[in-house]
C-alpha cells in the first residue's frame, strides 16, 4: 500500500509583498524588463536581453502558441446579472464556465449576453459549485463575433482597471507567439519577447519549438484549503505534436537544454514526460498540479515571472529550483524592486537537482 505524502502547509508558501510592486502596465519595450537569474550556487540581477548570453547553441526554448479570448462576458437571466468566465473549449458550441453569482443558475437556463443580445446560452448544468457547462449553439462564427464586440480582456485581479480594460491591454496581454485562440490567460512569461530578442536568440544558435496550452480561468483561483496538497487543478488542454517531441528529443540526445518559457510549457511538458525523460506527443486534458516534491524531468531550465504568494504557481517554482532557494530568490526580488506578476519583471530559474 502506498503511502501518502505529508501535507503541504500553505502558509510556509506565504510572503508580504508591498503592494507598489505590483505591475500595473507592462515595461516598453517588452525585452527591457529585468531577469532575476536563480542558479543553484546563487543570484544574478540581470535582463531579458541577456537571455542569449544566458543559453547556448542547441538549447531549445518551448513557447506556449495559446491565444487569449476576450473570454469576460456579462449577461443576464431575465432580471439577474451574472458575470461569465469562458474557461474550456469543449467541443462544437459548448464551453466549461466559471460564472459569478452561479447560484441563480439552473439547467434549462437561458442568458443573454449584454452587448451581443442575438448571442444566447443555454445552461447544461452546474457541475460543481460556481461553474456551468454553456451550450452557445453550432454557430461558432456567432460567438467569436460576440466575443470581440461584447468580450473583454480577462485581466488578472490585481491589475487595477475599474474602467474596465483599456486599449493597450488587448495587445499587451497577448504574446508575440499567440496564434490558437482559447485561452483566458496569458503565458505571462512570453510577454517579454520581442522580434529583436528572437532575432538575437536565433543568431545565438537557440532554437525554439512551440507547443500548445490553452490556459483556464482557474489559474485565478486562490488555494483554499490549508493543506496545499487537497486543492484541485481545473483541466486544461493542450497539445505537443509528434514533430515538437521530436525536435525535443533530438536536441537532449545531443547535449541540448530545454529552456520551458512559463509554467504553462513546463507542466505540458511534465505532462507528456516519459520516466528516462524524454518528451512524447501529447492531445488532450491535464490537470497536472507541480508540488515540492515532483521530480522533474523535462526540462533544464524555466523562465517565468514572479508569482503570488501563496499560489500554486509559487509552489511550483519552489519545486522546481526548490524552497529555500526560491524564498531567498523572491526576498532579494522585493528587497531589489523587482516588478512582480504579469506585467512585471522576469526570472530563469536553473533546475535544482535536489530540490528540497
């Protein structure tokens, strides 16, 4: 029988972050933001432009290709409001929900969506508290033009827009790779990059295999439960084509580094990961949750930007760089004014080989 593994204090995953370190808006241009370097023998206080300098020819960055949708809408239920969170693409018409105020929902209901009155959903049912599977009909055409005239930007929490997103936001929430429209969050550390960077890096001999993971909406649900480990994951989908594994695989079996760019590539990539490391194609869910404790195989380094304390996305760099390494890393940050969440600055993190 197998044993199960101790809990997973949230509050040992807990800092004070000064409020005025929260990014409001983006640096311009993208690439001038600063990268805090996390090696096992230490820090280096450094920037996104370094990045070519930092890796090697046959090094292989993985880049997330996902799109974000104007996935917020607000609707109504006859006289009752209700704020949607698209959250998953199921199939043709029919989409997973994150709905504000879900209680006044029931199956068999229909809502309107304000701004796009000809766009109707129809309730399937209230899977699990504060969530609704919505069926929009066959017409997919109907709701990508309901969505760009009704939708807005899914800004995270802690960017203050009480106008609600603005103009510069559509763009500057999306990355230079976003291609696949389904995601109602952007792969924040791609949003650093710029043609001159990837110019730079091709010339440096890096070479860069994109896949595919359309973030949720759950990445912007807060941990609940004191012990980290009894949280759930929404599923997610994504996709690593047979030709991007292989390419993977051909550049480890060569010397190569994998370089996942946000925690999004790197838990595609833990997902698809067979035992001896190498990368297998992979279509479908996963609900992959990155604890201290994992042991990683797929990739040597990741850069990603700084997270909220207390959050998943924080364990999961403390897994992958490990704990006591990451919270001197995350000290120095705010002793330094390094900005921090999705507008803000960046890291690299070095994988730890023992991580605890």
């Amino acid at each position: 029988m197998l044993s199960q593994p101790p809990p997973l204090r949230l509050d040992d995953y807990d800092f004070v972050l000064p409020e005025h370190l929260i990014a409001q808006a983006p640096i311009r241009p993208r690439d001038a933001a600063r990268m805090l370097v996390v090696r096992p023998d230490g820090l280096e206080d450094r920037g996104v432009r370094d990045l070519p300098a930092l890796l090697g020819p046959g090094d292989v960055m993985v880049v997330n290709d996902t799109r974000v949708i104007p996935a917020r809408l607000h609707a109504r239920r006859g006289q009752a409001r209700v704020e949607i969170m698209l959250n998953r693409h199921e199939e043709a018409g029919i989409w997973h929900a994150l709905i504000r105020n879900a209680r006044r929902l029931k199956a068999g209901d229909e809502i309107a969506i304000e701004g796009a009155e000809d766009c109707i959903a129809r309730v399937l049912d209230t899977p699990e508290g504060g969530a609704a599977r919505l069926d929009f009909g066959p017409d997919q055409a109907r709701l990508a033009a309901a969505l760009e005239k009704a939708g807005e930007v899914p800004l995270p929490p802690y960017i203050s827009r009480p106008e609600g997103p603005t103009t510069e936001d559509s763009s500057d929430y999306q990355t230079i790779f976003a291609r696949r429209p389904g995601a109602v969050a952007a792969p924040t550390a791609s949003l650093h990059f710029t043609e001159a960077l990837l110019a730079a890096l091709d010339a440096r001999g890096v070479k860069r295999v994109t896949v595919t993971l359309h973030v949720g909406a759950g990445t912007f649900l807060p941990v609940r439960t004191d012990d980290a480990r009894a949280h759930k994951l929404h599923e997610e989908w994504g996709e690593i084509t047979p030709d991007a594994a292989a390419q993977l695989n051909a550049a480890r079996a060569t010397g190569g580094r994998i370089i996942a760019i946000g925690t999004t590539a790197l838990r595609l990539l833990e997902s698809a990961v067979r035992p001896d490391g190498t990368i297998e194609s992979f279509r479908g869910l996963t609900d992959l949750y990155l604890l201290p404790g994992h042991e990683f195989r797929s990739a040597d380094a990741l850069m990603t930007n700084f997270h909220l304390p207390r959050s998943t996305l924080f364990m999961l760099v403390c897994a992958f760089a490990g704990d006591q390494r990451m919270r001197g890393a995350y000290a120095h940050a705010i002793a330094q004014h390094y900005r921090f969440y999705s507008y803000g600055d960046s890291s690299l993190l070095f994988r730890a080989e023992e991580t605890a």
